[in-house]
C-alpha cells in the first residue's frame, strides 16, 4: 500500500487531505461557527500542512495507515456513546414504568 501511495500522489495527497479534514471537524471544532475569512484561512493551512504529511507518506512513513487508525478509534467512540445513550434510554423507560 505504501508503494501505491508513493507512486499516486495526488490520490494520497486527496486521501490525507480528507481524512485531516474528519478529524479536524469530529475533534477540534468549535460550536460556534468561526467566520468564511479564518474558515478559508484554515482550510489552506490544513492544505499546506497535509503537503508536508504527503512527503512524510511518500519517504515510506505511514501517515495515511495512522489517520485510518485514529478515524476508526473516532468511529469506535461514537459507537460507544451511541450504545450507552440507547441503554441509558432504556434503562430511563423502565424505571419509568415500574
């Protein structure tokens, strides 16, 4: 996979670029919505820096295998309090009718 990557750098730069943009959206993002100007601002700073992950993924470092992880890790927690909510209804709707 490695070797696919390095040799397809624009679907590995659109890959890191995507999977940067997740986690940015799922983990740091604040609730208030920040204004178009530092909107863009942000984006073309995440742009730049995903050019540096794409260097580091095409000298053989495993940037794009990382994102995956920690976007799966993101999935998992989400899982999770999806899960916990559903029991913590239930558990809500029988104390309820008891």
């Amino acid at each position: 996979m490695q070797a696919w990557f390095a040799s397809h750098p624009i679907i590995a730069y659109i890959v890191i670029f995507v999977l940067i943009t997740y986690v940015y959206n799922k983990v740091f993002r604040v609730r208030q919505k920040l204004p178009i100007g530092k909107e863009i601002v942000l984006y073309i700073l995440m742009a730049m820096g995903t050019f540096m992950l794409l260097i580091f993924q095409i000298d053989k470092l495993p940037i794009i295998q990382c994102l995956l992880v920690a976007v799966g890790l993101m999935l998992l927690v989400r899982v999770r309090y999806y899960v916990e909510g559903r029991q913590k209804k239930k558990a809500e709707a029988a104390a309820r009718n008891s």
